[in-house]
C-alpha cells in the first residue's frame, strides 16, 4: 500500500511540474522571449532549469506541440513556430495572449471570430431552446443586473451567458468556441468593465436581455442582431479603452456595453 500511495503521490507531482513546465515556457513563447524561428535550450538545461525530469520535460514539449507553439526538428533542436501557425483556438494559448499584452488588432480579430459563431448560436437557439433554458437565460441576465458587481464577477456571469447559449444552440461545435469568448472577457476584464458604473451595468443586463426575448419568441434575425450588437459594443469599449490607456490615465472611456 504504502508503494502505491508513493506512485500516486509522485504521479501527482508530475502532472504539477509538467503544467508549470507548459505554462512558463508556453507564456515565455507567446510573450516573445522565445521568438519564432528560435530554437530553445536543450533538454539538459531546461530540465535543469525546471527541476524536472527527462520524461515530464519530454510530456511539456509534447503539450506545447501540440498547441503548435513549437517543433522538434531532427538535428536542430525545439523550434519556435511563426505566430500564424500557433493555435489560437486552444484555450491556454488564447490565455497567454491575452496575459502577455494585448493590441488592437487582437480585440477586433477576436471580435470578428466571436460574430463568425455566436450570431447562429443565438439563431439555433431560437429553434431548440425549451422554456427551461429561457428561465435558464433569464435567470443569469438577473445576475448580470446585480449592482454589487465586481469587475471579475461581472465577467464570470457574462461568460455563463454566452456559454448558456452555445450549449442551448445544441451544436457541439459552437460549446467549442468557449476559450474565444472567455478571452474576449479577459480583454475586457483588463481594461475596461461596466462594473465600474451601475448605468453600465443595467445596460448590459438590458442588452442581454434583449437576446433572450429574441431566442423566446423564435425570432432568428432578432436574435443574430441582438447578440451580434453586444458583441460589436464589448469590442468597440474594449478598444476605447485601449486608446485610453494608451493616451493616458487622465481620459475617459465612453458608457458602451456589451460583452
């Protein structure tokens, strides 16, 4: 018993290291301190580095691999991809570009892949939501409208919104675009929230309250235009906001909301 309580113990331990070993060295790529085309450490000094062994480290390159951050080459070493090839779709590296700097092109270029699939979410939803899923949706929109938010709690219930809907789109593929709705919030998490004026947060549960009358009624066009217009509204605040900061801490962002 004891042996295998120490296996555990140790296997453990080594799913630890192996999601700080991804995370550290997957962070670092994204943030540029790895550039594309460059080839990292050795397996000997990044093991050293981490204090891990051969095998976790070899499990860490495969992950981020698979992310397609990096790629072994035969008498080369561990190759940096080019940006373009990077999977933007998988969740941690959608996370580290948003905690590594973001830019005004990554707002609008996640705005416009979040139009591509929440519009036709919200449409499917007019056709396979059941009055459960209606009290579902309404219910969170009651949550968003709590004047007591936070800057994160008001994302989080903004999150299961959006995330409500893909699922009751019933479309496995649209559940799957989550990690692009969750880094949008993190945008807007990060510089700007209309939890920082009780307008705004009335204005965000009414918008989102829009999308659920829609999806009540049936009403496909409605509901692409409602949640199509609260998407377009989070992007455009998260821009402001961006140019703001970029200008100075002394400007104000205008009173948009959307998510």
């Amino acid at each position: 018993m004891t042996g295998l309580l120490a296996s555990a113990g140790a296997e453990r331990l080594d799913r630890s290291s192996h999601a700080h070993v991804v995370t550290t060295l997957g962070r670092e790529i994204v943030a540029g301190s790895f550039p594309p085309g460059s080839i990292l450490p050795g397996d000997k000094e990044l093991g050293e580095m981490f204090g891990v062994s051969r095998t976790v480290l070899r499990e860490a390159m495969k992950t981020l691999a698979a992310k397609r951050l990096i790629e072994a080459k035969t008498r080369v070493g561990t190759k940096v991809l080019e940006r373009e090839r990077w999977n933007l779709l998988d969740p941690d590296v959608l996370r580290w570009r948003v905690e590594t700097g973001l830019d005004a092109r990554f707002i609008e270029d996640l705005a416009t892949m979040r139009l591509a699939f929440e519009p036709e979410a919200a449409a499917l939803a007019c056709r396979r939501a059941t009055g459960e899923d209606i009290a579902r949706l309404n219910a969170i929109v009651e949550e968003i409208g709590d004047l007591g938010h936070d800057r994160t709690s008001i994302a989080r219930v903004d999150l299961k919104f959006h995330l409500a809907v893909a699922e009751i789109s019933r479309n496995p593929f649209m559940r799957a675009t989550s990690g692009l709705i969750e880094a949008a919030l993190a945008c807007v998490l990060r510089l700007s929230s209309p939890a920082e004026d009780a307008e705004l947060i009335r204005e965000c549960a009414d918008n989102h309250r829009r999308i659920v009358e829609a999806i009540a009624s049936g009403d496909e066009e409605r509901a692409r235009a409602t949640m199509r217009t609260v998407i377009e509204l989070g992007a455009v605040r998260t821009q402001s906001a961006l140019e703001e900061a970029a200008r100075g801490p002394s400007a104000t962002v205008g009173p948009r909301s959307g998510a």
